[in-house]
C-alpha cells in the first residue's frame, strides 16, 4: 500500500497537485482534519478495495497545532507498519502568494477579523513547520506554471519506488532567490560568465556555444567533480534513512548560462549511475525540466 500526505501553504498548487494524482490512479480525499488521519488511513489498510492501495490525502492548515504535531509521529508509525508513506510539501515565495492572492481574490484559509494577508500567511507557516521537517519531498511552486507543476508531480511521484532515491539537479539564478525546496546549493557565480560575450550573452547552457566556452575553463570541470563528490558521499545518507527525494540547487547570477550547463552535465553524470534523476532550470522559460538519458543503471 502507498500513501501520499499531500500539505502545503494556500496558494502553493495543492489542488493541481492532487489533481494528478488522481490522474495517477490515486484514490484523493482533500481538507481531511489532522485529528481524523490516524482513523481513515486504518480504514484504508484494513479495507478489501483495492481502491485505496494507493491513497493521496490534502492536509492543509485548518487544524490545531496540537493536531499538527501528531502528524509526524503518526508517518513514523505508518512506516514501521511496513507501508509506503511519503509526504510532499508545497510552498512559494511570499511575494508570489501575495500575487496569487490578489490574482483569485480568494481569501486566505487563516484570516479573519483584525488579521491580514501577510500576517495570516506568517500563522500558516508557523503552524505547518511539523510537516515541512517531516516532508520527504518540498517543491517551491513560485516560478513553476500549473503545467510544469503537474509535469514535476508526475515525474517524482511515479519514478518514486521503495529504497530507490529520486535526485533532482536544479539551475537557479541567485538575483531570483534561492530554491526553497533545494537540500544542498551550490554557487557558481566564481566562473567565467559567458554574458559579457556579445555573441553568447542570449543563449542558454544548453546551447553548444556556452558548452565549448565553459569547457575550455579547467575551473568549470573542477567545480562539476568537486559537486560530484559532495552528492556521492551524501547518497548512502540520504538511503538509508529513507528519504525517497533529493533536490541539488546549483545557482550563478541569472541561472542562464553556468549554472544550467553544470546541472546538464551533473544530470547525465549521475543518470548513468541512479534510475530516477532529472534536471530543472528555473530560470528558464517553464522552469523546464529534462530527464537524461543514462546507461549502466544500477540503483
């Protein structure tokens, strides 16, 4: 049996992600209060229906504190069981929420008299933080459209298998902010930039030009192997205390040029080595995401 706690902040893309997950063949229930959890998932396990063997379950923060912080104990619990219990978490950046608010008009889930947005949206992180620590996956929706969204949704959920880690190398430019669901980022703001070259300065690090400019850098590859050997000798961490996702953020000014060829090269690298790895550039027109082909497969 698999199960999906799906949570996140308002305005983050939860109903698009549950959405496809129930275009995936799960069985989808939103808004469930924290304090019936423990009932309706031992419900599912003793059920017949094999409707439930896979179950995707939307929690936001309409809950006490007090519910929330059972919530963690309750995956450790599923997860002695022997059932595959994950958690995907859902955020942006506060200047994106404000927009998204101000877009839809839709008031927030925790304002009320005498509370704004701002500070409604301040009560709902503080109240969520249980499940964001507990989350084996966080996504920062705040430069991804609801296609792309869907797409990153489909690709981690169902690449996802029991003791197998799913690794996500991400470009990012730091004049946009950092990845908020990045576990490990990198700075490539020290290497050549190929923006001062006229001829480059509008393609992209997936372009041949930018490839054999920063190729003929001995830092660039440096920098690559140097990345490289951080993130191996991290993996063995990572699987053994069941973490089924790992984001690796590598930034340069505007994530056009330097960093997004350092995560082509570190995707392929790695797609020789692990089943479940993709690249995603941010600051890219879709946040658009690559999934690289590797051979000699192994884990």
């Amino acid at each position: 049996m698999r199960i999906i706690i799906l949570s996140g902040l308002s305005g983050s893309g939860k109903s698009v992600a549950l959405h496809m997950l129930e275009d995936l063949g799960f069985y989808c229930i939103d808004n469930i209060p924290a304090a019936l959890l423990k009932p309706f998932i031992s419900y599912t396990v003793r059920s017949p229906e094999p409707t439930y063997e896979r179950t995707a379950i939307g929690l936001d923060a309409r809950n006490t504190a007090a519910e929330i912080a059972t919530v963690p104990q309750l995956i450790d619990e599923l997860r002695r069981s022997g059932i595959q219990c994950e958690v995907i978490f859902l955020l942006a950046s506060e200047e994106e929420l404000l927009r998204r608010f101000a877009e839809t008009r839709r008031k927030h889930p925790m304002s009320r008299n005498n509370v704004d947005l701002r500070e409604a949206m301040a009560m709902e992180r503080r109240l969520l933080e249980p499940i964001v620590y507990a989350a084996d996956l966080v996504v920062d929706t705040s430069k991804l459209g609801v296609h792309t969204l869907r797409d990153l949704i489909h690709q981690r959920v169902e690449q996802r298998t029991v003791g197998r880690l799913s690794i996500t190398f991400e470009s990012f430019g730091f004049k946009h902010g950092i990845p908020g669901d990045a576990d490990f980022v990198f700075d490539a703001r020290s290497l050549p930039n190929p923006y001062w070259e006229p001829s480059l300065r509008k393609l992209t690090g997936r372009d041949p030009e930018v490839i054999r400019f920063l190729e003929g850098h001995t830092n660039v590859a440096t920098l690559i192997a140097d990345i490289a050997q951080f993130i191996r000798a991290r993996v063995p961490e990572y699987q053994a205390s069941n973490r089924g996702y790992l984001t690796v953020a590598v930034g340069c000014t505007g994530g056009q040029h330097r960093s997004v060829y350092i995560v082509e090269r570190l995707a392929q690298e790695f797609a020789g080595e692990f089943t479940n790895v993709t690249a995603r550039h941010s600051g890219l027109p879709g946040a658009a995401l690559f999934h690289p082909s590797g051979s000699d497969r192994r884990n």
